[in-house]
C-alpha cells in the first residue's frame, strides 16, 4: 500500500510470515524430487525436477523478503561495542588524499561521525509501535535459527545497557558530515559513563586530521583522550607540537603564562575579578577588586615591568606601598630629571613629612594638570585607600588570586623567561597561545579537578579568556584565508561557565575567527546552576549542533525532544459491542465490531527513549538540518612504535 494512503499502517514487527513460506516451498522442492524416486524407483522426470526447482526459486524469494525483517527484529534485542582502528579512520577521513605530493582541489572536507541514520517520520512511527509493547516484547516471535544469536551477544547486550531496540529502528550506515557543519559550535550532554569521552576523542582527531590546531581542556586528565592525541601527533609528524599541562605534574608538564594576550589592560581586570563569582550585594566587592586590579595593572606598565598573576598578588596582598612608591619616583624622575629630589625638595616639604605621602599631595595640588599621569591617579587611589576598609573589600578576592599563585600554579601560569644559553635553565616549553594557533599544535590542559575543583575553574576560566583574546586579534585582521581553523574542546564546560563572558563571546564571535568549540556537559541543569536559566538558553542557543548521550535529566530530555521537532503517529482504536435487551427473546442478541485509526501530532523522538539510550549512543540535532540517530565506534590505535605517515617519512628521508 502506498505510505502516503491514510489508512496505510507499518508493520515491521509482525511475524514474518515469509520465512514460514520459504520453509514450505523449500522443504516442498526437497520433498518433491525424493517422493517422486520412492514411488518410481527414479530420481525423478525432468518435470518433477523443473517443478521442484521452481518451488526453490519461489522458497528463495520468500526468503530474502525475510531478510530486513529478520535483521530488523533481531536488532530489537541486541547490541555489541564496535572498534575502529586510526588507519581506517584516517582513510574515511580522506587524510591520505589530503596529504599527498598534488593539491587536492575537491577536497570534500568531511568528517565521520559514527554509524547511524537519519531520524524521520518512519523511526518515530516504529518507536512508538514498540513502546506499546511489554516488557519481555512478546509481541515479536524471533525465528528459532535467530534465537542463539540473541543468547549468544546477551552479554555484551547487557554491559552496553539501556534499550537496544532504539537503534534497530532504522537502517545503519556510516554518517559523516562537511567541516562547517561543526563550525557552528557544538554542545554534547549526557550522564557519566555514556560515552562522552570516547566521542570528544573522535571529534578530536577529526579536526588533527583537518590540519586544525587543538585546544583541549579536560578536567578529568583522561589518559586514553591524551594519549590518542598524542600517538596521532606522532604519526602526523608534529609530536613535538603536542603540550601537555598538568598542575599535579609539574615536572612533565610544559608552562604556559595566563595574562600574556591581551589587547587592553581593562581586559586583566575582566578575567580576573568575575572569578569572585560575586552575585546581589557582592558586585560591589567585585567592582572594587576590579578596579584595584586595573590601577596594579596600569602601574606596572608605566614601570615596563611583567605582568603576572605573581606580580598582581604581591601587590594586592603585601605590596602597595611598594608598587606605588616606584610608579611615584619613576614620575618624578621623567617629569624633573634624575636630581628631583634635590630640585623638588621644598614643594615635597610643604606636602608632607614623608616622601611617599608628600609626592601624592603635591601630584594632587600641581602636578595633575601641568604633567597628568594616569598610572600615578591609579597608585594614589590604591595606595592610600583607607587600610581597614580595602581588607574587607579585597577579602574575598585574595582567597582566588592565593589559588592561583599557590604551588604549582606559580610555576605552571605566571611564567618568568629563562635566561638565553643557560645550562641551568628550566627545560620544559613555554607555551604562548597565539603562537600554536598561527603555527600548528595542540594544547592539553588537565585541570586536576577531582582533588580542587575551585582552582580548576578559575583556570579554564583564564584560558578561555586567553583564547578570546587571541581570537580578537585575529579578528581584527584583514585576511584571514590562510588562518588556521582551531578546534576548542572542553569537558565538563559547566565548570568554566561561571561569570565567563569569554566563553560566550568565543560561541556568538569564535567563527568569525576561524575558531570551532566543542563543549560537553552532563545536564542543562549543570549549567543552570552555575549562571541561570536565561544564560543557560543563551549557552545553548548559540550551538548550532547538539549532540546527547543517555540522559535521565527531565529538562534535558524535553530539550533534546524539542530538537526533532513533531511527527503524525498513526494509532488504531478498536471497538467491541455486544448484548441482549431485557424484554426480547434470548436468540435476540445483538453485536458489531469496528476500527479507527487517526494521526496525531507527537515527538519525532520520545523524550522517555533518552534515559533509555544504551551507551556508546546518542542523537544528534546537526546544523545542516539533519536529526541523526548514530551508534559511536571506539578508536583504537594499531600504529606500531615509531610509526608515521609516509610523507613524514619522505620529508625526513
């Protein structure tokens, strides 16, 4: 019957009445030839043997009509883990092509994303046939041939979890998807243990295999994601590109200065008070700090000396007066020369008994409009601000700023350059930002966020900020066609979005300057709880692909839902009447049957199915407008030691 008839209802999983057809018509084309040698003594009569091959051929056609129906039905009971090795990953990815002696000038630029299908209104019909189902799905009678194939994959069916019949709706094939798809940022939800990692790990050696730079930021110092990047690296031939930071490693890991890239001193001051994570009353306490930051900041630049988050917390803490002192004797050593204080020594004295607070008052009552300097208003307001009160104003920033300079971070994030031709000088790389993203590289940065989840937030909070800054640079260029595209990946992203506009100005302006996101989490509620509702729309809005694994979040679920949009389930009543009226004879009995089927407008996809998904599976609403249903291999690596690609090896040779 035509899908588009009315009345036109699926039925995938019926019995399969073709199977026990085929059984019939072959066992009949047996059965023919070997009566017809009993009963004639001969193996049969050249019609005996026509009619029987025949019965074989019509058994063979019922048969292979079995056949989808049979994968179909047997795909509602199990599930298996499936691997993929980097090599064949790398040749679905066309990265030979890509790499080889002559330009490739239809480079189709697609990446894999899994094995899958496309949702549509058929999937939704055929899951909603299912749910009506009970539990033990009795309404589908398996083959007995099929049966020990069931038992035998029960096992790992069960290690994977949740319903494997969600998958068996529709028919598998490998998806992939063009470069730009993903450059519209990507958000991926999903509770622990579903496969969120496995799938970053393949996002991200999709983007190795594009030529982009890799940012990573993982919480979680997950060593198979690390370890995959860093084995990929080497068979690219730019292991040496690959960083690896970690706080609790110190001696591995490669240093990186936090407040190198800015283009505006005022952007120091946006990164680093916001990390209060002040709300109501205590946007004050965040002004304040802002503002004393901003005074250190523009002190220290007038004085042409590093700025580091070491540097700004000795002056917050300990070092006011010092820091002002040397902004006031610079002052007055270019206003009046080297011998100021022999020069100026009568205006001082009329200022002050001390030297400190006399230049302060003479700078006030002279100075400020024959020589204004605004490092030196910055100092006067920082300096002399009342003791007792800056201690209570600053008292909930220095806790933030002790974090970050405590032991390693000083070492790791407030890097001092190391002498040139040093024997003695520290080893490890330092890694400048700008730099990787114009050159090649990747960036792995494992924040340690089991043991202090505060300090981890505060610095991938930083980075990001790092990345925006770098972002406005390039940006603000005029030709950005030969820029390389960077992909910036981070898990449990929750914990960076906190007071971070950097990270949402990286999502609404990142594409403008060549800069992809990928971003996971576990639930909407994460990141609600760590903003607001309104901020969490905003996060999510500005992801043009969205991608969740099994979720039991409630909110979660009816987001992801509301991605597939609506589809016309067809459902069929049934009505059953019979009866005898008083007052008539007992053969007076009256009954009638009847059917009605109707459509109704429901979820594409049913939000109940998401805490259902088994893991190693996951939807996905993409930006070229497809909604995906995609079962996720994992990736294995199979290079032997030292292996590399043969262009590495041609270039070396």
């Amino acid at each position: 019957m035509n899908k588009q008839n009315p009345s036109h209802v699926e039925h995938v999983f019926r019995p399969i009445h073709e199977l026990s057809s085929a059984y019939l018509w072959i066992f009949g084309a047996v059965a023919m030839p070997i009566v017809s040698h009993y009963r004639t003594m001969s193996f049969g009569s050249t019609t005996t043997l026509s009619i029987a091959g025949a019965m074989f051929l019509v058994g063979l056609y019922f048969l292979w009509k079995s056949i989808p129906l049979m994968k179909r039905q047997i795909k509602l009971s199990v599930n298996r883990k499936e691997f993929i090795d980097t090599n064949w990953l790398r040749k679905k990815n066309d990265l030979f092509k890509r790499m080889g002696k002559k330009e490739w000038k239809k480079d189709p630029r697609e990446l894999y994303l899994g094995n899958g299908f496309e949702w549509g209104s058929e999937h939704a019909q055929r899951a909603y046939q299912v749910l009506d189902f009970d539990s033990e799905m009795s309404d589908v009678q398996l083959p007995f041939a099929l049966r020990p194939v069931v038992k035998a994959m029960s096992k790992e069916t069960r290690e994977l979890g949740g319903k494997p019949w969600i998958h068996g709706l529709g028919n598998e094939k490998q998806l992939t998807t063009k470069e730009n798809t993903l450059f519209g940022h990507t958000i991926i939800t999903g509770n622990v243990g579903t496969g969120k990692t496995t799938l970053l790990r393949l996002l991200s050696i999709n983007a190795l295999h594009l030529g982009n730079v890799l940012v990573v930021i993982d919480p979680k110092n997950d060593s198979d994601w690390k370890d995959t990047i860093k084995k990929e690296m080497d068979y690219l031939g730019i292991g040496d590109q690959f960083y690896f930071i970690h706080p609790a490693k110190q001696s591995e890991s490669a240093r990186i200065p936090l407040l190198k890239n800015y283009m505006r001193l005022t952007e120091i001051p946006s990164r680093l008070a916001p990390l209060m994570g002040a709300q109501g009353t205590g946007v004050t306490f965040e002004t304040f700090a802002y503002s004393a930051i901003q005074n250190i900041v523009e002190g220290m630049r007038y004085l042409g000396e590093p700025i580091r988050l070491t540097t700004i917390q000795k002056a917050i803490s300990l070092q006011r007066i010092k820091l002002a002192t040397k902004v006031f004797y610079r002052y007055m050593e270019k206003t009046f020369g080297e011998e100021w204080e022999e020069s100026q020594r009568k205006k001082l004295n009329q200022y002050g008994d001390d030297l400190f607070t006399s230049i302060a008052n003479y700078y006030k009552a002279e100075l400020v409009d024959k020589h204004p300097c605004r490092a030196v208003e910055g100092m006067i307001e920082f300096a002399m601000h009342d003791q007792a009160h800056y201690e209570k104003m600053i008292a909930s920033f220095r806790p933030v700023m002790t974090a970050l300079t405590a032991t390693p971070m000083d070492d790791l994030f407030s890097v001092i350059d190391d002498p040139a031709n040093d024997e003695k000088a520290d080893k490890r790389p330092i890694v400048d930002i700008e730099s990787i993203m114009e050159r090649g590289g990747c960036i792995y940065l494992s924040l340690d966020s089991l043991t202090d989840p505060k300090t981890a937030g505060y610095i991938a909070r930083l980075i990001l900020a790092e990345l925006a800054a770098v972002a406005g640079h390039r940006y603000n260029a005029d030709d950005l066609s030969d820029t390389r595209r960077v992909t910036i990946a981070v898990d449990e992203v929750h914990a960076a979005i906190e007071n971070n506009d950097a990270l949402l100005n990286l999502l609404a302006q990142g594409r403008a300057a060549q800069l992809q996101m990928i971003l996971s989490t576990q639930t909407i509620a994460d990141l609600e709880s760590k903003t607001d509702e309104f901020v969490a729309k905003r996060f999510l809005g500005l992801c043009n692909n969205y991608i969740t694994l099994r979720t039991s979040d409630p909110a979660t679920q009816e987001y992801a839902a509301s991605q597939f949009s609506k589809s016309s389930i067809s459902t069929m009543q049934k009505q059953y009447q019979s009866g005898v009226e008083s007052g008539q004879s007992v053969f007076s009995m009256s009954s009638n049957s009847g059917e009605r089927m109707q459509k109704e407008r429901e979820d594409a996809f049913p939000p109940t199915l998401l805490k259902d998904l088994p893991n190693l599976q996951y939807i996905a609403r993409l930006a070229d407008g497809r909604t995906v249903k995609v079962r996720l291999p994992i990736l294995i690596n199979k290079d032997k030691q030292g292996e590399t690609a043969p262009w590495v090896m041609k270039e070396a040779a």
